[in-house]
C-alpha cells in the first residue's frame, strides 16, 4: 500500500468552551478521568485545546465537539464540529 491510501482516523475530543475572546478561534477544555497506576484511585486531568470556529458561533460555557485537522497557526490544530449544548 502506498501512503496516499492510507488514512489516519481523527481525534475527536468533547469539552468546554472556557473563552472565546479571539477572532475565529475558541479554546476549548477537555477532560480526563484516569486511574492512577499505584493507588488505583481515578484522577481527573484537564489540558486545553485552541480550535477555529469559523462563524464565530460558539460562546463561553457551550458544551462542544473538536475534531483534529491540519495545523491552522502557532496552536492551532483543532476545529469545531459541532456544538452540542448552548450555554443559558
């Protein structure tokens, strides 16, 4: 097989839109529940994600999905593919 046919499938993280200050771009948290490897208790992990959002749709408190793509600048490697819940 060459490398053309072969596809990677795409990250697709679920967070929580923490700002929206910048043009184009929100960022977004993810989190994590992992077990700690000695003393079995769950740890919750957090990272942050920059991702464009083309329209400009997306507010602080919404409830969004991320989906891997290509580089966009500096940080960014995440765009929005949906937004599953709006903030009140």
């Amino acid at each position: 097989m060459s490398n053309k046919t072969q596809t990677r499938t795409k990250r697709v993280l679920t967070g929580h839109v923490v700002s929206d200050k910048n043009d184009k771009t929100i960022v977004v948290r993810c989190e994590t529940m992992l077990q700690h490897p000695l003393y079995k208790k769950y740890v919750r992990r957090r990272k942050k994600f920059m991702a464009h959002d083309q329209d400009n749709a997306c507010q602080t408190g919404d409830k969004v999905q991320i989906i891997e793509s290509r580089r966009l600048s500096a940080r960014k490697r995440w765009r929005l593919k949906k937004i599953m819940e709006k903030a009140v």
